[in-house]
C-alpha cells in the first residue's frame, strides 16, 4: 500500500473461503524507499516470518530486505529489522523455516558472477535468559546463559563465548592473554596409589594426558591421546585401574599452568604441536 511518503506493507488472513478474517489486514511496517517489491513468507507452526523489499532508487537502485515475525493472530511481534542492505542482492527465492532459524534464500553478485546464498535469521528476539540482551537486537550469542552477552566477562575457562566476541577462553587473547608457563615436570613417579610429581614455582593446576604407546608407534604422533586429569589442583593423580593389554604400555605427560592460559610444554616441541587435548 503507498502513503503519502511511505510504502506501509500489510498481511492479510483468509479463511478457506477466501474471506478476510479478523482482524483483517494488520499493519506490519511501513518503508521509506520508492516501492516494496518482493515478498516471502513462512510458517513456524506458531508464527509467521515476513521478509519484504524496500526499493532504493538512484544511480543504481538496489532493494533492502526486511524481516518481521507475526503472531497468528496479526500482531508483529517486533518492529521491522533490516537484514540485507546492499545493492549486490539479486532474487530472493525463498524463506523457510528449519525449526529453530529462518533460512532467506537467494542469489547475489560477489563480483565474480552471481551465486546463491542463504541468509540466516535468529528467530528469538525475546530476552529468554534475562541479561537485557536478545539474539535479534541485542546480539545475544547464548540467550539461554545469562553470564554470556555482548561486553560480558570472558572466564577464560568456562569453555564458552562469556562476551559474545566469537573466541573462547584461551582463543580470546585479549581478555585471556597468554604468558610464559611454570617449568616442566621432571620427577614424574608412580607410587601405589598413582602419579605424583614435584610443584614447580608459580604452578596452580596440571593437565594430564595419556595414551597408548602402539598408537604412537602406528601413526607417528600423539593425537590419540586422551585427557584424563585436566586442570588437576595437586601435583598427583589418583591410578584410575586402565591397564594396557600385554605386550602394549600407558605413557603419561603433564602440562603446568601459572593461570588459564600460561601454560608449560607437554614436553618437546613436537609433542606440544600433536597434542590437542586438555585446552
């Protein structure tokens, strides 16, 4: 429908018969470029999601692409969100649902020819964890856990995105920089009950890694190796009865750490750069 200095774009509900159904044809946004083009719609099973076009014209005119979600009962459940704004967008084909996010698929120019490209669309825009953050507006990257939202405070080991800037603990070297770690394990022991080891200066938690010697000798390296004492508090590990079966042995490695991400060598540089457990 034209305004006077809008485009306002509608939806309307039928019933089988083709009639209008109450309450008619509820407003769901109003636009301020030249027309609104194309449209898509898709069904939740709960709502609906609403994709439209708003025509820019000028030297090269070029189509924003907005998204509202509508209540089965007409109401917008947000204000229009603007998704694609760039002059590069060809056909949008379609909008689906896949039962958690609506995927808009289309075709766009990246300079090399035009290509399809699917778009992704949060479906939540409600603040389910509380934290005044949501995954439209507010960029929530886990609206279920209140301590993880944009500017939060990354734990460093909490083995999740705490800020929302897209890196994880030791990833994030900014708000978890990494320094030099405590000195290696070199008395390594077994006793009746286990490993123990001497606490070099400054350590405050151990990992432990383990592993069977034929893998190593099979493949040439260590990536079959399992963490079993990760972040340990006491320069010992309590034997845990895995026994190797004959003609085979258990190896054992230990990494100090002064702080979540100051850590020691596994051991030779080799052996740091295989193993990728225990991070």
């Amino acid at each position: 429908r034209n305004g006077l200095t809008d485009d306002d774009a509608w939806l309307a509900f039928l019933d089988f018969n083709g009639n209008l159904v109450d309450p008619g044809i509820p407003w769901i946004g109003s636009f301020s470029g030249d027309g609104i083009g194309q449209s898509r719609l898709a069904w939740t099973g709960e709502m609906f999601g609403v994709a439209v076009t708003d025509l820019v014209s000028g030297p090269t005119d070029f189509y924003k692409w907005w998204f509202v979600r509508v209540s089965s009962d007409g109401v917008a459940l947000d204000e229009p969100i603007l998704i694609i704004d760039n002059e590069t967008v060809g056909k949008v084909t379609d909008l689906l649902w896949n039962g958690r996010d609506f995927w808009l698929l289309g075709t766009r120019n990246f300079g090399n020819g035009w290509q399809t490209y699917l778009h992704t669309i949060t479906c939540s825009c409600f603040d389910d964890d509380g934290d005044t953050f949501d995954a439209c507006f507010g960029e929530d990257c886990d609206d279920t856990d209140p301590t993880a939202y944009p500017g939060g405070t990354e734990l460093c080991r909490g083995d999740r995105d705490e800020d929302c800037d897209g890196l994880i603990d030791c990833d994030d070297y900014i708000d978890c920089p990494a320094g030099i770690g405590p000195a290696g394990i070199d008395d390594l022991i077994w006793n009746e009950a286990g490993l123990a080891w001497s606490a070099p200066a400054s350590a405050q938690s151990y990992d432990l890694a383990r592993g069977l010697w034929s893998d190593v000798q099979r493949r040439g390296d260590y990536l079959m190796a399992e963490c079993i004492g990760p972040e340990l508090d006491q320069p010992q590990w309590t034997d845990d009865g895995r026994r190797p079966v004959p003609g085979d042995m258990l190896w054992y490695l230990i990494r100090t750490e002064s702080n979540p991400c100051s850590r020691s060598d596994w051991g030779p540089t080799n052996r740091d750069r295989t193993i990728e457990i225990c991070r």
